[in-house]
C-alpha cells in the first residue's frame, strides 16, 4: 500500500480534570505530541487524522471505523485519566484486529507495574536497585538507606519529587502515606542509587538497535537536591531543577560504557517483550555498577524530548521514524492475516 493512499489515525488520550491525577502539564503534552506526529505525516505525505480517545471507548472505535484507517499511531498512555488502563487501549485493539504502532499489551501492562518488571529483570539476572512494594506507612522495609520512594504504577515521573529521596524511617513513612493517600495505589521504595543517569532509546525495525545514549547532566543542580529527574525537572521549564538538569545526548561517555549501556537496554527490551520503541533508564553508581531503573514502552515522543532527541543523534529523520513504525504495524496484520487464511 502506497503512502499516498494509506490512511492514518493518531490516537491520544484527553486529559480528564475530574480524576485525582493532580499534575496536569504531563497529561496535557500527550495531545500535543498528537498533533506535532498527525502534522509530520501529513508533510510526509500520508494522509492523517486525530483520533481523541476521550471517555467513550464506543466512540473512539466508532470513529475509527468512520475515518476507515488503515493503521493507528497509538500515541494512549491511559484512558479515563487512568494510566494504569494504557495496556487496555492496546488489547482492544489487538481483539479487533487494529494495527497499530508501539508496545502491545502485555508489554505495557508488565511494565507498568515497576515491582513486577523489577522482579522479570531480576529474574533473568539483569541488575535492579533491591526494591519492596509498600502497601502501607507502618510497613517495615529491610533496605539500606537512603532509598527514593515513589507510586508503583504511575509514569511520566508522576509523583517523583526531590522530598521522595529519604533517609530516615520517619521520612520514609511520610513519603509512603502520601503516595499511597494520593495515587490510591501502593508505594515502591528502592535503595537510591547516587550517581550517573543515563537512558537508552531502542528502535526495533525488524531487529532492536540501541540508538545512542543519553545522559542527564546534574553537574549544575543546586546544592541540597537529590540527583533525581523529578517532576519538576521534566515539566516544568521555569524550574530551576528543570534549567539545571539538561539532557546531553550522545552522552560523552567511552566505548566500554557506552557498550554496557547499551547492551542492558537491549536485553531489559527483549526481556519485557518489547516492539517497535521503547525507552530504558539506568543508573551508575560511584563503583561503576549499572543498576536498570524502569524500561518505558510509551516513552514521550515529542520532538523535544528524549527519544527524538536520540534520533537525531543517530541521524533518523522523525518523518521515517514514524514511516517505520507503521510498516511494523501493516507488517504485523500482514502476517496475521497469512496465518489465519484472511486477505
């Protein structure tokens, strides 16, 4: 099918401002990002369209089936205000046969829960800062301190701030209430691990590659803040722990680093089940060991954020980014429908 005739529709969620969810400028960037793709592809000559997935999921299929697509850019990273619903946008696509780009379900769903993907890392002895799920204030935790607290199933480093890094038992109770109060939801407390981030985007064009690393430069950050990308950090321009926290992209690190580095992300990618794109952020710590925060199936995709950054760095046009990621797409219905006899 020629991108003259293909048609597309890019999907993203609307914010909804009556769920608890209290930071609104993470959850506003998803319709944005929507646009800037819906206008790259239309310059690149394929034809695309808006799909707002809002609070009717009847509606959002019913317009699909109105504007006919041909493949979906799943842009969803939630559905009703609910993050944690992202994996379910997939699966009712994958029931009704719509192709569409990036993670599928399970992917998605695995990695939202950080304790669970920690756990399948772990499991094939990949290395993950030790960890516990906190279901509440009172709970004990056999943790060297200081430990970084945050929601275990939340994104877009939602409810991460410098006052989550905590080194005493009260803190850590103080930190853990408001979690639990705030996102409904348990609490992740993993030993803090002072050093270097980095993250590695992948592209998987038939076989994953890493593109080149990137590290968060924490060099300027003002004295008394923790070396963490917080909320604040990754949202909010006029912050200074925003200013003082730059991306450097390829980050200037030797071939041994860069090939551990890489390396990692590849095989956390594999490990969850990963397609398409994805995004893993690591940690190095004084001795040089090489801890995998989280692996990101839904990463932010903006122009201005890190994974376009990444390619860029290795010299990928954004337009065939997006032109690859829907040959995935038609190439997943292709062989679907070879192996169950459609046309």
């Amino acid at each position: 099918m020629s991108a003259e005739r293909l048609k597309v529709g890019v999907a993203f969620n609307t914010y909804e401002p009556f769920i608890y969810r209290r930071n609104k400028v993470s959850e506003d960037s998803v319709a944005k990002v929507a646009e800037v793709v819906c206008e790259t592809l239309n310059k690149a000559g394929v034809e695309a369209t808006l799909i707002p997935l809002q609070r009717s999921m009847f509606n959002f299929l019913r317009r699909v089936k109105e504007l006919d697509v041909d493949v979906i850019v799943n842009l969803c990273e939630g559905f009703f205000g609910k993050p944690q619903w992202e994996s379910n946008v997939a699966a009712v696509m994958e029931i009704l046969h719509i192709p569409f780009t990036g993670n599928g379900s399970r992917p998605l769903a695995l990695c939202q829960d950080k304790h669970q993907a920690k756990a399948i890392l772990s499991s094939y002895n990949l290395p993950v800062a030790p960890s516990q799920l906190i279901t509440s204030a009172e709970d004990m935790v056999d943790l060297r301190f200081p430990v970084i607290v945050k929601p275990n199933s939340e994104d877009a480093s939602l409810g991460v701030h410098p006052e989550s890094v905590v080194y005493d038992t009260a803190a850590l109770a103080e930190q853990v209430k408001r979690i639990i109060e705030t996102y409904n939801q348990p609490a992740i407390v993993e030993e803090f691990i002072d050093g270097r981030e980095f993250n590695v985007a992948i592209l998987d064009d038939g076989e994953p590659k890493a593109l080149p690393v990137s590290e968060i430069d924490f060099s300027s950050m003002p004295e008394g803040y923790p070396k963490i990308c917080s909320y604040e950090a990754k949202w909010y321009p006029d912050h200074i722990l925003y200013q003082t926290t730059p991306p450097i992209c390829p980050a200037r690190i030797d071939d041994e680093l860069r090939e551990r580095l890489q390396t990692l992300a590849l095989n956390a990618f594999k490990v969850m089940g990963c397609r398409d794109y994805a995004r893993v952020d690591l940690r190095m710590n004084e001795s040089g060991e090489i801890f995998i925060l989280e692996v990101n199936p839904n990463p932010d995709i903006s122009l201005d954020a890190g994974y376009a950054r990444a390619l860029k760095a290795a010299g990928i046009d954004y337009a065939d980014f997006w032109k690859m990621m829907i040959a995935n797409a038609l190439r997943r219905k292709a062989q679907y429908a070879s192996t169950n006899g459609k046309n």
